[in-house]
C-alpha cells in the first residue's frame, strides 16, 4: 500500500505545505515525519491532520513552528569524534596535497543546522592547509532549509558548552572569546558560505573535493535519497569524498560512492561510464599526481563545455544523459535532476524536434545529421527562436561508439536576417516591376511624345505654307488695295470732278430763268430746281423722288402725262415737245406754262427720262 493510501488525510497536509509554502516533506519518511506534526498538532490540541490544515490556513504563524519541529537542527562540533579523526588523518591531507596549484578547494556541508559542522570542516583545513592558504583556497558552502538556524550559524557564536568538543588548541586558535561566547575568527569565518539550499528541490553544488551530508538523509525516503545521492554523485569531482553520518550506510548505492571507510562513513565517488570518467578512471591506476593533472585538464575541457556559446548535451551509449552544458540547461530547461535520466524520457528527445529517431540514426549510420531552422517556442507567451540542430556521433578512436552530442546553435538572428532579406528582395522585385512598367510606360510616353513632336512638326510645316500663301494673298491684297487706292482716287477726283460739274450744274440751273424738272420714265423726280420751287412753291427735297403725278401744284399734271410718255417711249432721239398749259403759280396768280420736253439721253442712247423746261408766258 503506497504511502498516500495509508493516509489520504495526512497526504492532503504535505500536498497543502508544498503548495502554499513551497517546502516539499513528501519526500520524507512517514513515521518520523507524522511523529512531529502530531507533536506540533497535539501543541495546537488537534488530532485531525484536516483540522490542522484549516487550523494552519487561519494561523500562518503556526508555519514556523511546524517546521521548526520537522526540521532537527540537533549538531555539534565534531559530532561523532572518530570519524572526524579519519577524516584528519585520511581524506583531509589527500585533498590538500592533491590540490594544484592555485586551486581552490570545494567543501559542502549539507543539512548543516546551527553551523557547528561547517566551522569543524574550517578549522580543520585551516589546519592542514595554514590559515593563509585557506583564506585564500578555500570555500565551505554550508546550507539548510531552516533559515533560523542559518542566521544563527552566519553569527559564528557559540556557548562554552558548545565549544566543549573543540581540542583546547583548535579552540584558542580559531576562536576568540566575547561577552562569554565563543566567536569563530573573522578569516576563518569569511571561508565559510551560508545559504538556504533544499537538497532535494534545488541544483547541487559542484565540483566539489568533499561533500559532508551527516544525520540528514536519515529522514528520507529510500526513493528521495536515491535521487539526493545521484546528485551528489554528480556534484562530486572524480576524486571527490562523501562523508555520511553514522547511521547512513549506502550499501544499496554501490554503484554511485564506493567505501573508504565503511566503519567512518566516508566513500568515494565510483566513476560512471562516461568519457571523462573513464579517463579519471584509467588514471587512477597510476600515481596520484597524474590523476591530479589529469583532473585539472579535465576540469578545464570541462569548464570549457560548460561555458561553451553553443547549447549542447551529451548522450552515452546506453542512452543516458550525461552531461549538458550551461547554455543548454538554460535553453532547454535541464536541471541536474536530469542528468543520468535515459534521454528518451526527457521532453528534449522530443521537443522542440524529434530526436529519439535521429539519435539512433547516427549512431547507426556513423555520421553527423543536422537538422536546421527548427522552430522553439519554449513557453506560449515567448516569441519563437530558431536553432539549427547537429547530432553527432561519438567514437572512440573511431572505433567504439561512445555516445552521441547534440549541439543546438541558435541561429534566430540568421532566420530573422534571411527573413528580412527575403522580404527585401521581395521589395527589391516588386520594385524593380513598378521600376520596368514605369520605364515602358515612360517610353510609351515617349513614343506617343515624339508623335506629338511630329505633329507639332508637320503642323509647324503646314503653318508655314499657309503663312506662306497668305503672304502671297498679302501680297495681292497689298497689290488689290494699292489698285484699290488709285482707283478710289480716280474716283475720288471724278467724284470732285463731278462735284465740280454738279456745282457748276447747280450754279446754271439756279442761275437759269426757267424752272426745270428732270423725271424719269416712271415720272419720278430727278431734279427740282430754284426756278421750280420758286413757280410751285415746293422744295427740292420735298419732291424728290415722288412722281411728278402726284404732286398737288397749281400745274395740271394729269395733263402731261400722255404726251409725255409718248415722248419717252417715241424713238425719236433728241427733238422737243412743246405745251403750253394753264396753270395758278404758287402766288395764287393764274400763268401760262410753256412747257418743253427734252429727252434725256444715256450713253448707250436708251431712254431714262425727259428733261422739262418750264416758264410763264404772256398769254
Ligand atoms: C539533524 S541536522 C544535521 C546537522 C549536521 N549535519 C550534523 O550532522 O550535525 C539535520 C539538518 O537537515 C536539515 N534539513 C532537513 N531537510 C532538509 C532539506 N530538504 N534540505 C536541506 N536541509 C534539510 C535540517 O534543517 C537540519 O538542520
């Protein structure tokens, strides 16, 4: 029956802590974990795990004294004494010895509660190595999940009871008295790192030349310890100690830490099959100093894959993976809980391409396969990146297979770039189209210009050939109007001539002692002179163009029109007529009127009218 099972209730209780506090119990063992919550549930006068939860969710003051009674800060300095005096006489001068040149040694002390274990760990070294070098080359990372006894072990100060455990000598070395406690010395101190660490959610600390992880295991279980020791695995340096506390015995874990001493606690890391262990491992056979250079030169390939730009992982040949460097972990969201896990279990083998296929393909086919522009959205709201994917086999000496790399280049500022040339050369094209219509369109205008211009010219020439002829017709006018001129002043001099002969003409007829009458053959009125207006008391302009029948005078006109029009239409040419009719002048006086017609010729001797002479006579 799984743990849950036993008791849903309780397990209710832990899935609430981890999910309100964040702090995960589940993976502790049962029975002493419910001992202490009863005991803090007791303290609280509760006996239902449900209660509490409600109790913990309206008093989250009771958060800190749950924990503070789950988590045994119990410690001392140079807890279990025999074994700290292995550790004295067997791992802490081999790690110093083998420590090259300007290397800093790495220590951890897990579960380190109050600080005792750490500062123990401190003066020690500060023993083997002289209190300059280890100021100077050496770092003692010491963590715990209960920040309390944290702030208490950053302090450095203890009681004299406390310090009881402490050889004399040790103690008035690394310690000065203050205010009745002991006070670890300020250099020492400052070799020494503080940090809340949970070992089983947080990434180890690595590289490390010692690891002391004493009467904190104990309170996991199996599974969960499992888990902690292959991280401890990894953490260690080839040549690396794990030093336990007496109840931890690791005889399951063989095959991960190897006994130094089985009676102290204190094991070695067993190198796994990968290519720097192994070659940790051929090394070992021969003497110390060689596996020290070797462990150096591995350090540095190493950082160097660590620190590398380009992501990358590292599969063994079972299939495991075994190392992933810095860049990778971030860009693939790998922690170290992963390394060691079979890589077709992780979501990388999958995602962001598959790769569970490609793998074996390598491997098979003996050569690199890449795989470019794989498209990554690591999470919905983050933009997508694009990497280009290289999986390579791995020989050893081409020969043996050994594993297989994959590297992941992020090749986005290249996608981006190609995308945006690609989008140039679209516009670049688009442009180079409008460019080309508008350069036929352009020569279209052209053409239809020089049309125009052809027109223009032909119009030019006509123009030029009407000016042309109508110079010609100036000229004819010119010459029209020049004839024009003499001939209008021909007729101007024959009209002054006529002027002249009519001026002349009316001085006679005005001067005559006759009145006379010019009609024509309709018996109109030509000429009226003074003699007749003179007789008949009627104006010139009042008679002219009147017919001589119709006027109201004191002369019978009725009685010359037969006589007359027989003249006018007679063919006699020239010759008289006479006739004498009775008539009353304008005085009112009555006359005699002679009357004498005389034709009137034109030049081509046809009849216009007659000329009548008219004058009183003595009757
Ligand atoms: C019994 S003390 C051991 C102290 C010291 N190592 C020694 O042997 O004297 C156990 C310590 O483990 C710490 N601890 C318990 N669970 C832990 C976890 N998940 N991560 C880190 N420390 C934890 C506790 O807070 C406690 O201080």
């Amino acid at each position: 029956m799984s743990e849950a099972e036993k008791n849903p209730a309780f397990e209710e209780l832990l899935k609430y802590l981890k999910n309100n506090r964040g702090f995960d119990f589940t993976g502790y063992k049962r029975s002493s974990l419910m001992r202490r919550v009863d005991r803090r549930m007791m303290a609280v006068d509760l006996d239902d795990y449900d209660d509490y939860r409600d109790y913990l969710e309206v008093h989250p003051g009771e958060f800190a004294y749950l924990f503070n009674t789950i988590l045994i800060n119990i410690t001392s300095f140079f807890r279990d004494p025999e074994a700290w005096t292995y550790l004295v006489d067997e791992v802490i001068p081999r790690i110093v010895e083998r420590r090259g040149e300007d290397e800093t040694i790495r220590v951890w002390s897990v579960g380190c509660a109050s600080g005792e274990e750490a500062y123990t760990l401190a003066l020690l070294f500060a023993e083997a190595m002289g209190l300059d070098d280890a100021v100077t080359h050496l770092k003692i990372y010491a963590t715990d999940v209960d920040e309390d006894a944290l702030a208490h072990a950053r302090q450095g100060g203890y009681s004299p009871e406390h310090v009881e455990p402490i050889p004399d000598d040790l103690r008035d070395t690394y310690f000065e008295l203050d205010g009745g406690r002991y006070v670890i010395h300020g250099e020492l101190r400052r070799c020494v790192v503080f940090g809340r660490h949970d070992l089983i959610q947080d990434a180890p600390i690595s590289r490390l030349d010692l690891l002391v992880c004493r009467n904190t295991l104990i309170y996991l279980n199996a599974e969960t310890q499992s888990r902690v020791l292959a991280r401890f695995h990894f953490a260690l340096n080839p040549n690396g100690y794990l030093f336990l506390g007496n109840a931890e015995m690791l005889i399951t874990h063989a095959s991960l830490f190897t006994p130094v001493s089985l009676e102290h606690r204190v094991f070695r890391k067993v190198p796994k099959e990968t290519p720097r262990d192994r070659m940790v491992l051929l090394t070992q056979a021969g003497d110390e100093r060689a596996a020290d250079e070797l462990g150096v030169y591995v350090r540095l390939r190493e950082a160097a894959f660590g620190s590398a730009t380009v992501a990358q992982i590292v599969i063994d040949r079972d299939g495991y993976l075994v190392l992933a460097n810095e860049k990778a972990r971030r860009l693939l969201d790998l922690d170290h809980q992963d390394l060691g896990r079979p890589f077709r279990d992780l979501e990388i083998s999958y995602r962001p391409v598959e790769l569970r296929s490609v793998v074996d393909r390598a491997k098979s086919e003996r050569h690199e396969i890449a795989i470019e522009d794989v498209e990554f959205r690591r999470s919905k709201e983050e933009d997508a990146i694009y990497l280009d994917v290289a999986v390579v086999p791995l020989r050893n000496n081409g020969e043996r297979a050994l594993g297989v790399s994959i590297s992941f280049r992020d090749v986005t500022r290249n996608h981006e770039l190609e995308s945006e040339l690609h989008r140039s050369n679209q516009e670049l094209e688009t442009a180079y189209e409008e460019l080309q219509s508008a350069n036929e369109e352009l020569e279209t205008t052209n053409e239809e210009l020089q049309s125009t211009v052809e027109e223009l010219q032909t119009t030019n020439e006509e123009l030029r050939s009407i000016n042309e002829e109508m110079e010609t017709m100036n000229e004819e006018l010119r010459t029209a109007n020049d004839e024009l001129q003499s001939k209008n002043q021909e007729l101007r001099e024959r009209t002054d001539a006529l002027g002249q002969t009519e001026v002349f003409l009316e001085s006679i007829l005005a001067s005559l002692e006759v009145g006379i009458v010019v009609i024509d053959r309709d018996f109109d009125i030509l000429l009226w002179n003074e003699r007749a207006v003179d007789l008949w008391g009627l104006e010139e302009h009042e008679v002219k163009g009147r017919s001589l029948l119709s006027l109201d005078i004191g002369l019978p006109v009725g009685e010359l029109a037969e006589p007359v029009r027989t003249f006018i239409e007679g063919d006699e040419s020239g010759g008289e007529l006479e006739l004498i009719l009775d008539a009353i002048n304008r005085r009112g006086k009555s006359v005699r009127v002679s009357i004498t017609n005389t034709l009137r010729l034109d030049p081509h001797g046809e009849s216009k009218g007659v000329v009548l002479l008219m004058e009183e006579v003595e009757g």
